[in-house]
C-alpha cells in the first residue's frame, strides 16, 4: 500500500509505501473490543460508603409492654428512629430501610467491584493493525466527522521539531484543514451532573499526529483543542479508534512510520 508524503508547505512530495501492519482487514468488531478493554482497565472504581445508611439506632418493638414499642399504634413496622419524645410519646422517622426517607439505598454502587476485563495480545495486536488501516480509508474518517479536502497521511519528520502552536496551526491551514479546525471550535454544554463536577463542556476529537520519538511537537500541539501527539510505540485502538468508531484523521511522519516498519511494531513474533 502507498501513500502521498506532503511537506510542510502542504504539498505533494511522492509517493511512499507503507508498513505491512497497513494491510490489515479492517474489523470494527475487534477495534471496539480492544478500545472496551482499554476503557474498562482505565475505569476508577467508586461505591457507597460501607455502613451508609445504616449508622443510627432504627430499631422498633412490636412487643405490647415494651418501652418505646410500636404496638397499637397504627403504625407499619418499618424501623424508625426516634427524632423527639414526651413521656411515653414518641416522634419517629424511618431509617435503614430502603423505602424510608434517610434509608440506605438499596443496591449501591460496590467499591469492590472489579471493572477490569483481558484481552489477547494477538487479538490487541490485530485490532491495532485493523484500526491502522482504518486511518487511511477516506470514507470511514469522513464518517468519523472530520473535514478535509485530501487525506494527509503522511508529512514530513520536519515537523517534530516544531516549538510554537501557530507553527502547527499554518501548517494544518496548509494541509486544507481549515474547515476541522473550525469543527474543533465548537463546544457543547454537557448535560447532567458533569456541569458540577468541573467537565462542563463536550469538545470534539481532531487529528492524532504520530511521531518517532518524544519531541518538542507535543508542547506546540497541546494547546489546539481535540489534537493529540502520540509516539509510535505507544498507539492503542482507542487513540486510533475513539469511541470504538474507527477511522480517526492520523497524520504520521515520516521517521515514525519508518520506526514501525524497522521495529516490526504490532505485528506478532514468528516463534522457531
């Protein structure tokens, strides 16, 4: 498989071939199965505090003499904590129960349950390569909401010496990315509870750059919104398949692709 190679004025130098791990059979089945374990390995656990719920005195007689007793009443025997008293007379609220005002809930979230789910190393390995080749079929990354007038696949390893955010804004001006970084603009307000917990807004996902090696490209691209920089060894599904959807617009250089071919990245060791 071939691709073209811009440079950084936003033209066509040649053509290049690319690695084996290009030619993959595109299988989204195994792209959301490898982005879901990713997910759920990342998952924090949460739960209800032990006890909640259940840290005051709730207990009520049915017995006909005993001392603060419910019989005769007229009352349901569920358990009820005393709020006041005169004399013989009491004032109760229900507690502990699930149906009572002030009850424990009645099957909160667990703190011990355990979110984390495996997956093959070959099976992860061939939904990285699925997911690879994803990034350059044209109709899927269009599918996947990013605007382009040509796909730009590959540019040249110039580019990780880049220091300042306008460099990479120009340059993607000139890669006919205008109208993405447009999209990458608009921001919706989140619905819900995540207002108040400091993640009010939804922002879009924009272009990964894949690169050869930690550079100075990851300073200069951090402050563009839904852009992500990310070293060659490190690709997973879900950088490359966000939201299990493949098809993200990936732009990699030169150096880097040429360090996934020479390294064999992704693709599983023949054993003798």
């Amino acid at each position: 498989m071939k691709a073209s190679l811009f440079d950084l004025t936003g033209k066509k130098q040649k053509d290049i071939s690319l690695p084996a791990q290009f030619d993959e059979e595109i299988r989204p089945d195994l792209i959301r199965r490898a982005v879901q374990a990713i997910q759920a390995n990342t998952r924090q656990q949460y739960g209800a505090l032990y006890k909640a719920g259940q840290r005051q005195s709730a207990k009520l007689s049915r017995k006909r003499r005993d001392y603060k007793a419910s019989y005769g009443i007229g009352i349901s025997r569920a358990p009820r904590k005393t709020i006041w008293n005169r004399g013989t007379q009491f004032g109760w609220i229900g507690a502990v129960a699930p149906h009572t005002v002030g009850g424990r809930r009645a099957h909160p979230p667990k703190s011990w349950a355990i979110f984390a789910q495996k997956i093959n190393t070959k099976e992860n390995k061939k939904a990285i390569r699925s997911a690879l080749a994803a990034t350059l079929d044209k109709n899927l990354v269009k599918k996947h909401g990013h605007l382009f007038t040509e796909l730009p696949s590959v540019i040249d390893s110039k580019i990780e010496l880049f220091t300042k955010t306008k460099q990479v804004i120009d340059l993607m001006l000139k890669l006919g990315l205008e109208n993405e970084l447009a999209r990458l603009q608009i921001k919706k307000i989140r619905p819900g509870r995540g207002k108040l917990r400091n993640r009010p807004f939804r922002r879009k996902v924009g272009p990964l750059f894949v690169v050869s090696g930690k550079c100075a490209l990851y300073k200069a691209a951090a402050n563009i919104s839904g852009v992500d920089v990310c070293v060659v060894n490190n690709l997973n599904a879900e950088l490359l398949a966000p939201g299990t959807e493949p098809g993200r617009l990936t732009i990699y250089t030169e150096k880097a692709l040429e360090k996934m071919d020479k390294e064999k990245l992704f693709l599983i060791k023949e054993t003798k």
